[in-house]
C-alpha cells in the first residue's frame, strides 16, 4: 500500500473512503479541510476578534495552531485563547501546564478562569456532593463561562475544536433524547437568531474525525500522549460514542453519513425554530441568555454548588 | 510481541503480521486508537514484527 498522491509509506487510511496518505500528503489534506470548512461556511470575516477556547487537548491545540498559521498577516483579525480550569486534579492541570508552554512558543495570549474563582468550588469539589453525571454539570458550567468570557473580551466569535466524531454525538443524543430544537444550533457555525448576548461559535475542525485530529497532532509534534477526562466515561455522551465507533468500525463511513444527512436537515431545521422559538429569556439572577426564568447555571450555583 | 497500550498504561504480548490483526486479537476498535511503531504512525495495513516498538494512543480525550 502506498500513498494514493506520491508514493510514499502511508500513514493513515482516511476514515470514510479507501485512500491512504503519507505524512506530508495527510497534513496538507488536513490543512486544506480546515481552510475549506472556513471558506464554505463563512466562519471567518474581516475584524473578527476571535476568541479560541482551548484546554491544552489535541483538538484544541491543533485549531489553535492552525488559526494562528491559517489568519497570519491578517491584521484586521485578532486571536485570544481562553481556557477553563474546572479543577481536575492530575487531568486538567496537567493539560493547562501544557497549554502554556504551546501559547508562548507560538505567540498566542492566553486567558485562564477557573471554576474555584468563578464559582468558588473546583469540579472535584463539586462532585464530593453532587451525585448526578459529571459531564452534565461541567458542561453547563463550561459553556456558561465560555459565552461570559467571550463577551468580557468583546468577541465576534468563539472557535471550539468540536470534530466530526463530537458533532455525530451530539445529532444523535439529541435524537435519541427528542431534543430536536437543540440540534438546530449546531452546525459549523451556530445560531438561530442573532443575539447580542450569545457569541456565535465556529468549528473548523467540523469534518474532520477525531481520530484524523489525533493523528495531525502526534504528525505535528504537539503531543504523544493524549489523556482522556476521567470523567468521560460515566457520560452519556460517552456510551453514544461508543456505540458510533462500533457502527463505524461495521460499516465505515456511518459517522460522516450522520453529518452529512444532518447538514442536509439542518437549513429546515433552523428555518422552523427561527419562526416558533420563543423569545430568548435572560437569567433573572445573572441576566446571561437562557431559555427559561433562570440559567441552569444559577440554579446549579444555588442547589449544588453553595451547598 | 509487546504492546504498549497508553490508555491503561499496560503492556500486552500478542503475536501479529499486521497491525490489523494486532488489533483484532487485542479486540481495540482501529478508530478509537492511533499505532505508533518504533516512533512513527503507521496505517492498520503496516507489517509488524517483534522487533518493532508498538504503542496504541487512544483518540479518545473530553467528557
């Protein structure tokens, strides 16, 4: 087997066909899919200030990378990473140790905020008490932050490093739990209506699979080792994924089929919640968007967190 | 041969010609891991000997 442009040892066989690649060949494959996703979905415009939210992971990482290389010379637009210490102990500071190096080396500010700060418990803390999912609980809490932060900083854009293989998850959870008006704000780039309050996110990774990204960070260097959250597998998001990697290892090509009929749907879908979703309520206690009286993240504060 | 998986932080012995079968005996699903042999990726169609060094990094990171 060689590879299918130079001739060269192959180093990956693309997830969704026959064609196998060499390390140079897979890199600019990779790069390409990345500048093409921004390009088709106009996820990048003149002035943006663009936050990137990042963790020190390979996703995270290579986006920060590749936006750093992909927007130089463009003087109009402005990069910040931002990063979320939910207070993992031997996960999350292991990663931001890492993360901080990578800003520095490659010339990216970097802006940390943690859970202990913000909310006044780490995630480990939170979790002596909480007995419910992890993932439900940070995830809330993450995103929270993430849209506040953004805001702070005065962002145009939010870039996460939400991959293929995350974007198939979330289509089917939200099938799977008939929550079929979340799914609407997915996309490459999100949103519904235009909100001043909610940050639009884009995802340049969107077609790429999670395990193609793994490969262009160890291929990069950026990493050889890629830690898993030791809360991930109690997720639900955790058991849908093992599920889709079962399928896709049956019947390859499953999870692009996902997003690619999804993104078909998606215009329909956006069209029908943009007409009959209720007007965008703002948290009576912190006056962030929500969609009811109180932002989940109040009511965690309250119920779970102050405990 | 002796198999590195990072995952678990274990070593498994398993006897293979192609990094295909490395994983079927192994029962790892070839998309959740990334191969590394002797320091370099290789494709689940790579030959393997005992000779080589192998290291199975998984994919798999967030919650």
């Amino acid at each position: 087997m060689v590879c299918k442009n130079c001739q060269e040892r192959p180093v990956i066989k693309l997830t969704n066909s026959n064609i196998y690649l060499c390390k140079n060949c897979f890199i600019k494959y990779f790069e390409k899919k990345v500048k093409k996703t921004i390009s088709d979905y106009k996820l990048i415009e003149k002035n943006d200030n663009i936050i990137i939210a990042t963790s020190g992971g390979k996703d995270s990482t290579s986006l920060l990378y590749l936006l750093k290389k992909i927007l130089k010379g463009r003087k109009d637009i402005k990069i910040i990473a931002i990063a979320i210490d939910e207070g993992i102990h031997n996960y999350r500071d292991k990663s931001l140790e890492f993360l901080k190096i990578f800003c520095q080396e490659h010339e990216v500010e970097l802006k940390i905020f943690s859970y202990k700060e913000e909310f006044g418990k780490s995630l480990d803390e939170i979790l002596k008490t909480y007995k419910g999912i992890p993932c439900s609980i940070c995830g809330v809490l993450r995103r929270y932050l993430l849209n506040k932060k953004s805001k702070e900083l005065k962002a145009t854009k939010l870039a996460t490093g939400h991959n293929l293989d995350d974007e198939a998850q979330s289509i089917v959870m939200n099938y799977f739990k008939n929550n079929i008006k979340i799914s609407a704000r997915l996309g490459p780039i999100t949103g519904i209506k235009k909100d001043e309050k909610f940050i639009p996110r884009i995802k340049p990774l969107y077609f790429l699979t999670e395990k193609e990204v793994t490969a262009y960070a160890f291929l990069k260097g950026f990493m050889d080792k890629f830690n898993e959250c030791p809360n991930s597998p109690y997720s639900y998001r955790g058991q849908i994924r093992d599920m889709l990697n079962d399928f896709e290892a049956k019947y390859p090509g499953t999870k692009h089929s996902i997003i690619m009929s999804f993104l078909e749907l998606l215009p329909v879908l956006k069209e029908n919640y943009r007409n009959n979703l209720h007007a965008i309520n703002y948290c009576v206690s912190c006056s962030e968007p929500c969609s009811q009286k109180e932002c989940k993240t109040c009511k965690y504060i309250k119920t779970v967190i102050k405990l | 041969m002796k198999i590195y998986l990072e995952k678990t932080n274990e070593y498994k012995d398993v006897e293979a010609s192609t990094v295909k079968e490395l994983l079927a005996k192994l029962k790892i699903n070839p998309t959740t891991v990334i191969v590394i042999k002797n320091n370099e990726l290789v494709s689940e169609d790579d030959k393997v000997s005992n000779k080589d060094e192998i290291k199975l990094l998984s994919v798999i990171s967030g919650g």
